[in-house]
C-alpha cells in the first residue's frame, strides 16, 4: 500500500498545479479609489486613468467596468465634482450636493472643483468610454457606438479588449465586425508570429477591404527585414487579390443580369406593339413611369388600410400596375393612334405628344420629387457569397420577376386565342382580315398588352431605381436598342439582346463611363445591323 500512497502524493499536487497553471488567473479589480483620484488629478493624471482603464479592459469584472464607465460619463457630462476627500457624482451639472464616487454616500459640493479636459485627456476619454461601451453595452448598437469610437484609436487599445468584446457579442454582424477590426489590429502586432497569424486569418476572409490592409503592409519594414513575413505576406495577397478579381466578375454578371431583367420587360411590350403595327411608341417609357406611380399608390393605400400587411405592397401592386396602365395604353390606342395607322412619322410624333403629356400630368398632380418607398424584408439588403459580391435581394426581385414575366408572355402569345391573333396579323395582317380576324380589335389589346407589360416593369424598378416623372425618358432609347437587334416582334430575341445590351453597358461602364458606354454599345449594333439589318432573331412576315 506504500507505493501507490506515495504515488498520489506525487502526482495530485503535480495535477493541481497543472490545472490551476491552464487556468486564467482572475481578473483583477479596479482600484476604484485610485481611478477616481486620477479622474481629479491633473491632465496628466487623467490621461493616464483613462489609458490604464484602456490597457486593463480585457481582464476587469463587468462591475468595475459599468464602475468606471459611470464616473467617465460623469466627467465628460460635468457631473464630477472633485473634494479633497474624494470625487462626488451629481445628477445634474452645477447641483448643490451629490453622492461619493467610491462609497455612495451623500456629500455636499461645497468647496469642490469641476475637473477640465483638454484636447489630448478628450480623446483618451472619449476612447476609455468606447471601451466600456464595447464591453458593457445593453444592446447591439450601444456596442457598435463603442466599437466606433475605439476604431478611431485602434493601435492604443489591447487585443485583449476586442477578443473579449468578441467572444462575448451574440450579434452575428456585430461580431464580424469585431474580429475583422481584430485582425486589423493584431497586423500591426510586434509579435512576428501574431503578424502572420494574422496575414492568414485576413486572406482567408477575402474582400476588397483585406487587399487594401495587406496591401499596405509591403511598406512595412519587416517586408524587408523578415523572409517568413514576407512570404507570408506575398501568399496571402494573392489569395485574397485572386478571390476579389473572381468576386468582382460575378458582381459584373449579376449586376449585368438585372439591368438586362429591366430592359427586357421595358423592351417586351415595344417589341409587341413595334412588330404588330409597326408603331413606334414613344411614350412607353411614360409608361413604365406609370407601372412605378401605380405601385407607390398601392403602397399608400396599404399604409392607410392595412398597415400590417404593408410588407405585400409589391405584390399586390402587380395586377393594379399591370391593368392601370394596360387601360391607358387602350384609351392611346382608340383615341390617337387608330386613326394614325400606315402613317408612321404621324404615330411617332403623336406617342411623343402622349409622353410629354404624360410626364407633365404627373409632375402637376403628384409632383417632381422622388418618391418614398418601403422596402419590404424580402427587397432589402442581401447576403454575401464570395469576397465582395454581394446577392441583393432587389436585383434578384427584378431577375425573378423579368423571368416570371417572360413565361407569362410566351403563355399568351403561343397557348391563347389572342396569342394565335397576334401572330396571325403579325405574320400577314391583310391574310388574317380576310379569314375574319378583327384586327383592330387585335391591335388595340396587343398595345394594351405592350402598355401593361411596361407597367409591370414600373413594378420591378421600384426597388432599384429612383422613381420621378422623367424617370421614362432614361430607359426608351436602351429599349429601342434592344428591339431592333433581337429583331422586331421577337420575344426571344428581345430577351437575347436585352442580356447582350445590359450586360456590355454594365462591363463597359466602369471602364469609360455612363455616356460613353452607351455609345459603345450604340455603335456597335449599327455595325451589326449593317450585316444582319432583321436583327437577331427574324419574324417570319409578309405583307
């Protein structure tokens, strides 16, 4: 029985010491006294509280923290007053009597002086209040105020600080943030290992942001001086400048793929009423503008009514924008432009009377500001999918929509009657009046199908763009220019050339601008239609 006896008397205090050595040692407490003396003393002395507040944050009990928080408070607000026997909170600048700051009991104020900051004591105030504010915020943006302010003065707050406020944030965003300001800081560690720890944790979290903090790094002189940093340095920016590249081309092709989504809508009812009657219709941009004000009448209508529901506005504003304007297009159609046909120049000029009228019809009746609209849950914000690309739940609103819209077309068009009509006068008009077909009747619903389907792009803008009464006029000229090259009255082709306009105006854009762009583009149908003048895809006809 002696062997193992001395045995646990060798090996359990040998444990114990191992335990309590992989154990943090306790956080030790704030010297109240002392930190409200330094609060009193001097500038000096007040730098010095509030740095060392600063430096110990990462360990002090909550207690303390909230301590040190409320006698900084008090000495930003005026509301410490300074006793040879100690610091006095009051409630109220400038009252007769408040409570001691250590021991809370009752003191008066006579005699007592207001301690004043300079310059250089606001700042390491305002940053040991940051802290506190990090540390002991009750609710995530109380945190996040704190966590800006100490992001102002990174390099004197410990990483022990942001580990900590880190490790204890249950708010998913906010904690992000957190550790990416934590990986920045510990960057400029002057530990050579937490540097490359660092460079490694950054590379793998890959954004424009890490490229710029890596980046900046190859000035640093342990770039130079350090063959492991270096390396490390140069291994990490090319993952993370590799990431970012592919990052930013999928954003090219989603950001492309939305603005052809616009375009194909505003361009499907034009291509309808361009192929059925050979009218150009300038006023359809007017057009999507109404789809858009329908929209911002049902969202108000939703406010007023039914407030609960207000979140369903968009939806609910698809039929009403969809009839609205396609009864607009109708009373165009039967009051103007029936007794325009087979005079082309004549239509034209009437369609841009219509536009004009219509534009300032609006900006007399609602007015010329841009106008307000909520964005429901399902429109706002996005989620991100690799380094700075960004899925916006908007755009993929207006991507889903321009498909549903496509479907719903080429339903009409190839399984109803008034499908077979279209086609029918589309193909040989005076051939289908001979076998019966009321082309007027079918003209006058296709321009009310072509007039409604540019309301239900006025739907799909809402999200994304600015809606105001000229906000037509933007889009009519990259919707011709999709008519024309997909080929005049093809659907398909109009959903081909909208991705080919909308795409090469998103890739050139950034290169040589707006304007520029567009001329591009411009130039380069020209050319094309100089070889292929029916477009992309051509309708059979005959006439």
């Amino acid at each position: 029985m002696a062997e193992p006896r001395r045995f646990y008397l060798w090996v359990l205090p040998a444990l114990w010491c191992l335990v309590h050595s992989a154990t943090p040692a306790s956080a030790a407490p704030l010297d109240r006294a002392a930190f409200a003396a330094d609060l009193c003393g001097d500038g000096a002395a007040q730098v010095r509280g509030a740095e060392g507040l600063v430096q110990a944050g990462g360990d002090l009990p909550a207690d303390d923290l909230a301590f040190a928080g409320r006698l900084l408070g008090a000495l930003a607000e005026r509301r410490l007053s300074c006793r040879a026997e100690g610091a006095v909170l009051l409630d109220r600048p400038s009252a007769s009597e408040g409570r001691d700051a250590v021991s809370g009991a009752p003191r008066p104020v006579a005699e007592a002086r207001a301690p004043v900051l300079g310059l250089r004591q606001r700042a390491a105030l305002e940053t040991a209040r940051g802290t506190v504010a990090l540390l002991t915020g009750a609710d995530p943006a109380a945190r996040g105020a704190g966590l800006s302010v100490v992001e102002r003065r990174i390099a004197t707050v410990p990483a022990a600080v942001l580990d900590r406020a880190r490790d204890a944030e249950t708010d998913p965003a906010l904690k992000g943030t957190i550790a990416g300001l934590a990986q920045a800081a510990a960057l400029s560690s002057p530990d050579p290992a937490r540097r490359r720890a660092a460079i490694a944790a950054v590379a793998a979290s890959p954004s424009g942001t890490a490229q710029a903090r890596l980046a900046a790094l190859k000035s640093d002189p342990a770039y130079t001086a350090d063959p492991a940093f270096r390396a490390a340095l140069d291994a990490g920016l090319a993952q993370v400048s590799r990431a970012v590249a592919i990052g930013d081309g999928l954003a090219v092709v989603y950001n492309g793929l939305s603005f052809a989504s616009i375009l194909f809508m505003a361009a499907a009812g034009l291509a309808i009423i361009f192929g059925l009657m050979g009218v150009i219709n300038l006023a359809q941009g007017e057009f999507i503008m109404l789809g858009a004000y329908a929209t911002y009448g049902v969202q108000e209508a939703f406010r007023r009514l039914a407030p609960g529901l207000l979140d369903l506005y968009l939806f609910a504003a698809i039929p009403v924008a969809f009839g609205a304007v396609a009864l607009a297009g109708i009373v165009v159609e039967a009051l103007i432009l029936r007794h325009l046909y087979r005079r082309p120049l004549m239509s034209l000029l009437a369609t841009w009377a219509v536009s004009l009228f219509l534009v300032n019809l609006v900006r007399v009746t609602v007015g010329t500001q841009n106008l307000q609209f909520v964005m429901p849950a399902y429109v706002s914000g996005g989620v991100p999918l690799y380094a700075d690309f960004v899925m916006t739940w908007n755009r993929l609103f207006a991507i889903g929509f321009a498909a549903a819209t496509l479907v719903l077309t080429l339903l009409i068009l190839r399984r109803t009657p008034l499908g077979l009509d279209i086609r029918a006068v589309t193909q040989n008009r005076d051939m289908a009046a001979c076998l019966g077909l009321p082309t007027r009747r079918v003209d006058r619903l296709a321009f009310g199908l072509g007039s409604g389907l540019a309301g239900l792009a006025g739907v799909a803008l809402c999200p994304i763009y600015s809606v105001n009464p000229g906000m037509g006029s933007g889009l009519i000229v990259d919707s011709f220019m999709v008519v024309v090259l997909g080929g005049v009255g093809s659907l398909v082709g109009t959903l081909v050339a909208a991705l080919g306009v909308g795409g090469a105006n998103v890739l050139i854009e950034p290169i040589s601008g707006a304007v520029a762009a567009k001329v591009i583009v411009l130039v380069g149908i020209i050319l094309f239609l100089q070889r292929r003048p029916e477009g992309l895809f051509a309708v059979r006809r005959r006439r």
